[in-house]
C-alpha cells in the first residue's frame, strides 16, 4: 500500500486578486508564504520518501515545505496542473462571468459540460490526474509521498473517489489552499482517507476560505469590472465628486453602473512599474476590494517585463493595509512590492 498526502498549493496572486489561474503561472503571496510555513509545521515528524509536484511555481514553491526539512528532491509532473482554462487564463472572474456566463456555470455546477474555448475538460483532468497519481503510488510502492497539485484538480479527483459524476461535483468539494488530503492505494486503487484537511491553517489565522454547500452558484466575480479610462468614466467619477488623476494609463473600476475607482500607472522608472492614483470609491470601501484591484497593475507590468512594482502615493493611513499583502517600504514614502519567481525564504 501506498499513502499519499495530497496538498493544494499555497495562496497565490491569482486567488488574492480574483484572476482565472489553471495554467497561468502566478506566484505565491505573503500570505501563501506563510501558509508554507505552516505546512511545513504540519508535517513535522510524519515520515515521507518522496515529494512530488506539478511544475507550475505556486505549486513546487508549495512542496519546498514538506521537501526541503528532508533534503528530497521535487519530482515535478506536468500531469499534475491545473486545468487549463483556455481564453480564461489571467482574466478577472468578473470579466469571465460577463463573457462566458454558461460556462462559468458549468465549472461551478455541471463538469460534464465544460467546454472552455482553448481550454480542457475536466474529464481530461480527471483522467490524467488519476493516472499519474497511479504511476506514483506503483512507483512508491509500500512509502508515504507527498504530492502537490492545484484546487480543480483535486476537486475533480476527490469527487471521483467520491462516487461522483461529473455533474455531480461542484465547488462543495473545493478545499483550502495549503489543506490537505491523504489518500491510499492498494492493488492500484485509491481511496480517500480524508479530504480537505485546513486545521493547520485555521489554527494560525491563515485562511481566507469559506467553505461551500449546496447545488447553488458561489460566483467568483465580486461585481468590478476592468476598463480603460474613458469620458463615461470621467463623467461618472466626477459626478461623485471623486478625484480624475491625468497622466499615464488609468484604469477604472466599474461597480453596479458607476466608476467607482482608478488605477493610474504611470509607466516604468529604473525597472520598477509606477502606479499613481489607487482608490476604491466609498461604495467599495471596507468590503475586501481594496487590494484586488492591484493585480491589473501587476499583470500589465509583467507583460512588460517588470518584477518589481511602485505605489507612488502611499498614504500613511494606507501603509498597514498594503504592508499586509507583501509591499515594503520604498524611496521617498512609496512603497513597493516583487512579483516575480525568484526563491524566498519559507
């Protein structure tokens, strides 16, 4: 027999910032860096031979924990991503929901029918996924492993192992990130010993989740929209008397009919992406929007070859809040915040 700790990786920008991640390859949040640790604390003094992981950085960086206290390698399998979600991939849930309400349903609610343009289906993901923890578990016959792979993922193989359709499994059997499952296989069957596992989180105050029941839609758009700053815009914040920043590329945050905030970035200044004006209309205020929004900066200064963003204007009030999300002190009262892949301390 075979055990296998099965483990959704990390916190990762796109779960902060509310954008589609299969196969887009985003990086871990100060928040997922320390639910690593808390992993890491989890598996103190369980015995594993062998770590293994999909290939994609949220999730190897997630394996570190459990890797490197024991001086193993990571084996990474391709096999073990995410869904690849097609046209989705690095758009706002909220832009999804607009553009591709039927299928957004259906990855909520009907599998059996997801039919995402570029993308998988989830009967590919299922099979792949359950082959390959196959060929691990015959490869490490009579060991413990450790493997890390991603929440659709899982939720398609724990439904499955479950008894359940595809249509059957909706986001009910969606877990943490970090939370833990462990599995066995014996005469190349697996089996659920438990699913979803997140004490370790909940323990230090490290989740975000909330879990989810019922053949009801938990719609992953929060209702903001994304688009260019234009004349409808300008109208609309000046008409609630609230500030129209000039200067650079703005975009502006659409909420029930009104502009209700900005991001202005200013272009990029010794390597570093500058943003200027950020703010969330009072309306938007105190509902967990505040840093979501952010993720549009860093997704346009990435595909620009940035690491490393800028907010130019970070009011004393504001610093606590952002300084909670990874941004540190900068020159001249700004502050700023790294995005790209290299290793950090877990």
């Amino acid at each position: 027999m075979t055990r296998i700790y099965l483990v959704r990786h990390a916190e990762a920008e796109g779960n902060l910032y509310r954008l589609v991640q299969g196969h887009f390859d985003g990086v871990i949040t100060k928040r997922g860096y320390e639910q690593i640790r808390a992993l890491r604390r989890r598996f103190e003094g369980v015995e594993i031979d062998a770590v293994y992981s999909s290939d994609l950085f949220r999730a190897r960086t997630t394996a570190r924990a459990i890797s490197e206290p024991r001086g193993l390698e990571i084996r990474l399998r391709r096999e073990l991503r995410e869904i690849h979600l097609g046209w989705w991939e690095g758009h706002a849930w909220q832009e999804v929901g607009a553009k591709d309400p039927r299928q957004l349903h259906n990855f909520h609610l009907d599998l059996s029918q997801l039919q995402i343009e570029g993308g998988e289906t989830a009967a590919a993901v299922r099979d792949r996924i359950m082959a390959e923890l196959l060929r691990i578990a015959a490869e490490n016959e009579g060991k413990t492993v450790a493997v890390v792979s991603h929440g659709a993922a899982v939720r398609i193989l724990l439904g499955t192992l479950r008894g359940m359709q595809l249509q059957e499994i909706d986001q009910s059997v969606l877990g943490d990130n970090a939370s833990v499952s462990l599995l066995e296989c014996e005469s190349g069957v697996l089996h659920e010993v438990y699913g979803n596992d997140n004490r370790h989180l909940t323990e230090a105050g490290l989740t975000r989740f909330v879990p989810r029941t019922g053949k009801t839609i938990k719609r992953f758009e929060d209702g903001i929209a994304y688009r260019p700053m234009d004349e409808a815009a300008e109208e609309s914040l000046r008409a609630q008397h609230l500030p129209v920043p000039h200067g650079g590329e703005c975009i502006a945050l659409w909420y029930e009919g009104s502009a209700a905030g900005i991001v202005q970035l200013l272009g990029i200044h010794n390597g570093v992406g500058q943003v200027g004006c950020y703010y969330l209309a009072p309306q938007l205020q105190g509902k967990n929007h505040g840093i979501k929004p952010m993720g549009q900066a860093v997704q346009h200064y990435r595909s620009l070859g940035c690491d490393r963003l800028r907010l130019l204007a970070a009011e004393e009030k504001y610093r606590p809040f952002f300084a909670q999300y990874g941004f540190e002190d900068g020159p001249d009262g700004s502050m700023e915040l790294y995005f790209g892949y290299e290793d950090q301390v877990i």
